[in-house]
C-alpha cells in the first residue's frame, strides 16, 4: 500500500518507536493520528486521547479519527509498557496486579486497537493493483522469542501478540487487510532511558552487528517497507542486530 493520501493510527505515537513511525508516514504522504495516554505527537501529526486499555476508549478514538477523515488504512499497533519481575522470590510471589496491567496494555490493550480499527478497514474501497483495504503493523519484541529472567508478563504478551499476526492475517485477508509485525531488540526509547549505562553496555554486547541500540526511525523504515510490500503477510520481523538475548544478563544475576 502506497501511503501517500491514506490516513494512519499510530497508537503510543507521542514518543518512542511510534514517533519514528509518525516521522516516516508524514514524509511518505500519509496523515497519521498519534492514540497516547498524554504528551504531544510529532508536528504534523494528529493526536487522539486514548487508553488502548480501555475498550471504551479505543471506540471512541478510532470513532473519532473516523469522523475527522472518512477512513483508516494503516494502524501501527505500537502503544506498550516495560516491567521486570520473576514470577515468584523468598519472599513473595509475583504482584499479579503489575503482571495483569502489562497483559492488558500490551496483549488486550493491541488486540481491542486491531479489533475496532480493522473492523472500520473493512468498509474501505479497495485501492491498488491488489485491492487493498488496509495494513496493520504489530510491535512485537525479541522477547517474543527469547524472554529473560524476570521478563513473564512483557513476554507473554509479546509472544502472543507475534502468534496473533498471522491469526489476525488469516482473519482478514479475504477483506484485503494485511497483518505483519515488527519485533525489535534493544532500542533508544524513552521506555529504557532510565537503565543504568552498564546495563545498557551489556545489552549491546549481544549484538552481532552493529553493536548499537537501534532508533525509532529503523523501526519506522521496517514498518513503512511492510506496508508498501504486499506480499509480505502473517510475517514477524526482528529488527535486533542479530542478538539472541540469554538466560539473563550478568548485570542483573549481580544484583
């Protein structure tokens, strides 16, 4: 799908991988709506309040966009949160109220974003050589295949998430919507700004090459290259460097 004139949900776009994906459909053509909790999206871009944990909150967004523009053709599904703990210590076992709030923006919170948006996909006029009617862009991780010690719940969602897109694509391809997913590795976003240097150090170590955290703009580029490719369906790409994360990091088993 040519993004040039086609209208786009981001959601967590005020910041992050979602501002890179903002960044590159602005320059493609495309007008984007950034879905956020808070913060400012890119200038240029729209922005709609919105708690993708919030089935209510999603309608109403994705009503909202609808209202503005008439369609919607592209959804990176982005929005998440990070979270570390095992799933039990001495002491206590895991806080099952922090696990479920991470399953709910991260698992629910994508799944009610992808249900409302396709839903309104649907209705759109096929567009190109295929007929087209929409594309949808999930944000996985390389914890969808190799989660670490203390990662259960970002992991769960995540890897369910990786196993949902081809599910997602086999359910709507007879109405001309793709589904793919991008799952990147050790990334420079807000959501690990605060991790110490050494931590940070190590993690890049695992890279093969280049051994550098990655950039919100190389995850726009991936995402914009799968939805210009329509052959490209039901596919998880890893945006990591070549990293296969460990067991657990020496940072962390010294804590």
């Amino acid at each position: 799908m040519d993004p040039s004139g086609k209208v786009a949900i981001v959601t967590g776009g005020n910041s992050g991988l979602g501002e890179g994906g903002i960044h590159r459909l602005l320059r493609a053509g495309a007008s984007v709506v950034s879905l956020d909790l808070s913060g400012k999206p890119p200038p240029g871009a729209d922005f709609v309040e919105c708690d993708v944990s919030d089935e209510g909150s999603v309608k109403s967004a994705v009503k909202q966009v609808v209202d503005r523009y008439g369609e919607i053709h592209m959804l990176l599904n982005n929005a998440g949160i990070g979270g570390l703990a095992p799933i039990a210590t001495a002491e206590c076992p895991c806080n099952m109220d922090e696990f479920r709030k991470i399953i709910a923006v991260n698992l629910i919170g994508a799944a009610q974003v992808a249900a409302h948006v396709s839903h309104r996909m649907i209705g759109n006029a096929p567009s190109g050589t295929d007929g087209e009617r929409g594309v949808i862009v999930n944000t996985c991780s390389i914890a969808s295949f190799e989660g670490q010690e203390g990662m259960g719940a970002y992991t769960a969602a995540k890897a369910a998430l990786a196993a949902l897109t081809l599910v997602w694509a086999r359910d709507l391809s007879r109405h001309g919507i793709r589904v793919n997913a991008v799952a990147p590795g050790f990334m420079d976003t807000p959501m690990v700004a605060s991790l110490p240097p050494e931590f940070v150090d190590e993690l890049i170590s695992g890279n093969e090459f280049p051994k550098r955290a990655g950039t919100p703009d190389e995850y726009g580029a991936v995402a914009e290259f799968l939805i210009r490719t329509p052959l490209i369906n039901g596919e998880v790409v890893r945006l990591d460097a070549g990293a296969r994360p460990p067991a657990r990091t020496q940072w962390a088993a010294g804590q």
